[in-house]
C-alpha cells in the first residue's frame, strides 16, 4: 500500500479541521491556576493554566479582555471558556478563550499573600529599615545564575558606566528547589566576609514558580538582615516578589539595577566640569567686587589725608560744645530774670509791706478780726505793727 506524504503544513492544517470539527472543543470551561500571565501592548493576553500534573497555552484577544471584571495575574484560580484549536504554524494546540472569571487564589498566590501580609505587620518592609545605596561602590556582589544573559546585562551596564568597577559574582540557583536557603546562605557570606560595597539580587522573568524562591520568608528574613545595602531585580518590570518590599531599593530589571548601582563616570565628570565652571566664575566676580571696593577706598579721603577727617570732627565737636555753653548761660539768665520778678511781685503783696505803711492787724483768740461785729466791749484783741505785738482792750 503506497502512502503520499504530508507536509507538516497539511498535518497541521489537517488536525485543526479536526478539531474545529468537535462540538465539545468549540465551547469548553476550563478550570485551573494561571501561570505565565503576559498583557502584551497590543491589548491580547498570553498565559497558561494549569494543575498539578498539566498546563494548556492560551490567548485572550482584546475584543474579548476588554470585558474582564478583574485584573489576572500568575497565580489565580480561574474559570476561563473558549475554543480549542491549533496554531498552525507551531503545530501546537491552545485555548481560544472568549470569557473568564476568578475561581479563587491558587495555592501559591494564597501563600504569597499570606507571607506579604505576616512581613509587613512585622515591619520588614518599613521605609525606616532601608539603607542608602554607596555614591561610588568600588566592588558590586552580584547574586544570580553563573549563566544566562542576567549577568552578561549587568557586567555590560556596570562597565560601560564605570570602567573601574569590580563585579563579584557569588553563583546561586535561582530557582527549583532549595534555591530559598542558597541564596539567603550567600548574602550572609558576602555579609559575614565583607565582599563587596552592595548586592544586587537577579534574575530574569518567569513565571510565579520559576520566582518562587524569592518569595521564601528565609529570603526575606536574610535581605532583612543584611547589613549591606541590597537591590532586588527579580522577574521583569511587571514582577513584584517578597524580595522587592524587603529589599532597599527594588530595581525592574537587572540592566535598571545596575544602572542604579553604578553612577556613570562620563556624566559625573561632566558635572565636575560644570562645577568647576562655575566655581571659577563665580571668584572671577568676587575679585572683581574686591578689585572696585579696594580702588573706591583709595580715593576716598580716608587713605588720601588721613587725619582730615579726624580734624573735622574735632571742629563739629568744638563748635557742638559752644553752642551747648551759649544755651546754658542763656538759659540761666532767663532763670535769673524771672527769679527777681517773681520775688518783687511776691514783695509787693507781702503783709509786711502794708504794716510798714501805718496799717495793722487786729486779732481775737488768734484769729484776725474782718469786722467790727465781731469785737465785744472789754475784749482782749492783739495789734499786730511794723515793729511788733501790742494786747489792747475794748471800751
């Protein structure tokens, strides 16, 4: 029997025709945990669900996402329906899905939830705990993979910023397990050891099993402790782990941690230059002020004739007290002028004066008779004259 050949393309195609074909595949719900989740820029979703022992790819388009509920992310449980069908060109099979709901946290998720939550009430990722990255770290201790583009990013980054810094790389796995207690072991000997300035902690994207040791509370706890300054790069920009909140500083990437670990020489230098600008600058003008101060003081009177003004100071002052003197005297005068009219106004109404002229006063039990009436016969009254006191009495 004599079989023709198929090019993959018709067994594909072949297979999909079969497949469209089944009733049951064009409408399915599926249940399972989402891994690998992607919102790609065009607005489609990529991801994958799975159980314990399968996973199936998917894709969502956006004419269908904009209908969500929700925001998925690695870790849910959720309901997803759709069309099973083959992508022809990878010969793979996927879920076309159209509708999907949460059907509750996946078991990972649940615990990374629950790990985030214990850490924060304890206070691990308080602001108040985070240390400052070195201005200009000579030795940067790099924790990741030996192998990979992780590394290579973060030599080329660091390198290309500052040529003169040394990167120290202490292998760790960075995921599977056991990969938890490698890591925290190695920041307490670059810790214990004293092995570099800061530490930057790396590993590319994947999905939440892949970062899962970076969400272990051993992790956690040796980040915490750690008394060199620690950044997280783990997963890519979308990524958050427990190791980010721990951390001093969260990077997005590796590439961006290294970025903020090594200052750029070229543009501090640069800045160097501008300084020095306008630090001369700015003296050039400060000479300058002097300069002109230094020339208006010569030609001032002061260095030109020294004791003029000295000189004119005594003239204000001699000519000050004289003015002080003449206002003096004539003050007094004034005060004798109306001292001698006071004192004739007051000899002029003096009871003594009138008694001189022949007049006196009579007075009766010491007090000064004003009227006839009042004198009685054989009253004794007092004269009073200009050269003394007679008692006298009434007939």
């Amino acid at each position: 029997m004599e079989y023709k050949a198929l090019s993959v393309t018709e067994l594909n195609k072949y297979i999909k025709d079969k497949i469209a074909t089944d009733e049951f595949l064009n409408n399915v719900l599926i249940k399972g945990e989402i891994s690998n989740f992607k919102h790609h820029y065009t607005g489609h979703m990529y991801f994958t669900l799975k159980d314990d022992n399968s996973l199936i790819k998917c894709i969502m388009f956006k004419s269908y996402t904009t209908n969500l509920k929700f925001v998925p992310k690695d870790g849910m449980s959720v309901l997803a329906f759709g069309t099973i069908s083959v992508f022809e060109r990878d010969g793979v099979y996927q879920l076309y899905c159209k509708a999907m709901q949460e059907d509750g946290l996946g078991s990972l998720y649940k615990a990374y939830e629950e790990l985030k939550e214990k850490l924060q009430k304890e206070g691990l990722f308080d602001e108040t705990h985070k240390k400052k990255l070195p201005k200009a770290p000579k030795v940067i201790g790099v924790l990741s993979s030996n192998t990979g583009s992780v590394i290579k990013d973060i030599i080329n980054v660091s390198t290309r910023r500052n040529p003169n810094v040394y990167i120290r790389l202490y292998p760790v796995p960075v995921q599977g397990e056991g990969a938890g207690e490698k890591i925290a072991e190695a920041i307490k000997i670059m810790n214990d050891k004293n092995l570099a300035d800061v530490l930057i902690l790396a590993r590319g994207g994947g999905s939440l099993e892949d970062l899962w040791p970076f969400n272990e509370e051993v992790v956690a706890r040796a980040i915490y402790d750690s008394k060199l300054p620690i950044v997280s790069a783990v997963g890519h920009e979308t990524d958050f782990s427990i190791s980010d909140f721990v951390a001093d500083l969260r990077a997005p990437t590796p590439s961006a941690a290294a970025e903020l670990v090594v200052p750029n020489v070229a543009e501090l230098s640069q800045k160097l230059d501008v300084y020095n600008l306008r630090l001369k600058n700015a003296l050039k003008k400060k000479i300058d002020i002097m300069k002109m101060r230094y020339e208006k003081c010569m030609k001032s009177r002061v260095y030109t004739d020294p004791l003029k003004n000295i000189n004119d100071q005594y003239l204000k002052l001699d000519i000050f007290l004289k003015s002080m003197t003449n206002s003096v005297l004539t003050k007094i005068q004034k005060s004798k002028t109306e001292a001698t009219k006071n004192i004739a106004k007051l000899d002029a109404l003096s009871p003594l004066k009138t008694l001189a002229r022949g007049y006196s006063i009579v007075q009766k039990n010491e007090k000064v008779v004003k009227s006839v009436n009042e004198l009685n016969k054989d009253d004794i009254i007092s004269l009073r004259l200009a050269d003394g006191n007679k008692d006298a009495k009434i007939i």
